[in-house]
C-alpha cells in the first residue's frame, strides 16, 4: 500500500488534490493511504520525529512558515527516495525544483490538466519500483529480476539478455515473448533487437538512448519517433 501525503494552507485545494489522488489510484489499480495537511510544520514533524514514512507527496510552495521548497529540502533526508509534486503559482520555482530532483512539477492554474497525469505517472513508477519482478526459471536455477533493475534487453539468437547494472541473465525466449510478459509501460522497444526500460533512459541524442548507466543504445529510424513521444508521454512535461 502506498502512503501519500498532500500539504497545502488552502483546505479547498486539499480537498480537491485528495479526490485527484484518489480517483488515479482507483485508475492504477493500487492501494493508498492518504494523510493532508494544511501546516508544513506537523508534515515536516511528522517525518522528522514520528519517522512516518510517505511514498508521495504533493506539495504547495507557496505556504507560510516553511515553505514547499524549504520543507522539501529538509524531508529528503529522511525519506531519500520520496517522490515530490510540487504545485505552485510560480514557474521561476521551477529552476529550484530541479535542483531537489522533485518528480514533477505542476502550475497552480493547469493542475486541473496536468496533476491527474503527474500522479498517475508518479504511482506508476512507485509501483514499479515497488517489487514487480521478472523470472528466469530453468532446470537448474530460478532467477527473479526487479523491474527496476532492469536497463534494456536484447536479442541474442533465439535467446533474450536481460541487463542489470550489475550483470545479464538469458532467457530462452523471443523478446517479444518477454515484453508481452513484463507487460508494462516502462518497457519500449527502441528497436527489433531492443527493449528499454524508460526509467533509465537520460536522453535521446543524435538517434541513441543515453542510459543512465552511460551506455548508448542505438534506436532505429522507424522507432525514433515513437520513442520520443512515448518517453515524453511517460514522464510528461516539468513544466507547461
């Protein structure tokens, strides 16, 4: 089950962001529990003294006493991997979210259009990185590889190498096989040979997907498309 907070001064907003957070795990197929706030100080005590764990949070920037940002910057200590939503009036924040590695923002006058699309892409990756797991099975051994771990796979004869940051591991299947089986959006193919996980792709340059392993894959002409508007349709824009 995956613990969403959402903060803002304004109940109406609070409210209004609950209901968008509800209705997008209702959409994802997951289960949630959802703690609001209207005062950034009992978020922030919360984390920092009772040790409340949250997967999610929706921030106001804009809020007295600590604000979005500051509060952001003083919960990543304790929860390094949160994913933060940041919603505010002001776009020249922006510049600053980034440098909190917050996973999304979203204008205040365009969260009806982009906040639905911002959390269920937030839930998605949560999810996935949440234990799904493929598996290898032989005579010999059984192998069971998180999604998350996952950088790309490739065709190797009538065989499929699946590749970690750490290693590879073959199985005896097509990888179309193996992408009906992972069966998530995640995964593309950025060509007949190979499939990507997005999570890990840093950047589309010069018809190559630069992972954040370094490695360059190249993707085909017929893919590069594709590729492009599936990784913006995945991630969405930061900001706009």
């Amino acid at each position: 089950m995956l613990r969403i907070a959402i903060c803002d001064d304004e109940k109406e907003l609070v409210e209004e962001h609950r209901k968008v957070v509800e209705e997008c795990l209702r959409q994802c197929g997951e289960l949630g529990e959802i703690q609001t706030y209207t005062v950034s100080d009992n978020l922030l005590c919360d984390i920092s003294e009772d040790q409340i764990h949250y997967d999610l949070i929706l921030l106001d920037i804009e809020m007295p006493g600590i604000s979005g940002m500051e509060l952001a910057g003083k919960i990543k200590p304790f929860l390094p991997g949160v994913k933060i939503i940041f919603i505010t009036s002001h776009i020249e924040f922006a510049i600053d979210a980034f440098e909190l590695s917050v996973f999304r923002y979203v204008p205040k006058d365009k969260r009806e259009a982009k906040l639905p699309a911002a959390v269920t892409d937030a839930i998605r990756l949560l999810s996935l990185e949440g234990g799904k797991t493929y598996t290898i099975s032989t005579h010999s051994r059984l192998i069971k590889i998180p999604y998350k771990d996952i950088l790309y796979i490739q065709r190797d004869g009538k065989n499929s190498e699946i590749f970690t940051e750490k290693d590879s591991s073959k199985v005896r299947k097509s990888l179309q096989q193996v992408f009906d089986e992972l069966s998530a959006s995640e995964f593309i193919y950025t060509d007949r040979g190979c499939i990507v996980n997005i999570i890990h792709v840093m950047q589309i340059k010069d018809g190559e997907a630069i992972m954040k392993n370094g490695e360059h894959l190249p993707i085909s002409r017929s893919h590069l498309q594709d590729v492009k508007i599936r990784i913006n349709e995945y991630w969405g824009a930061h900001i706009g």
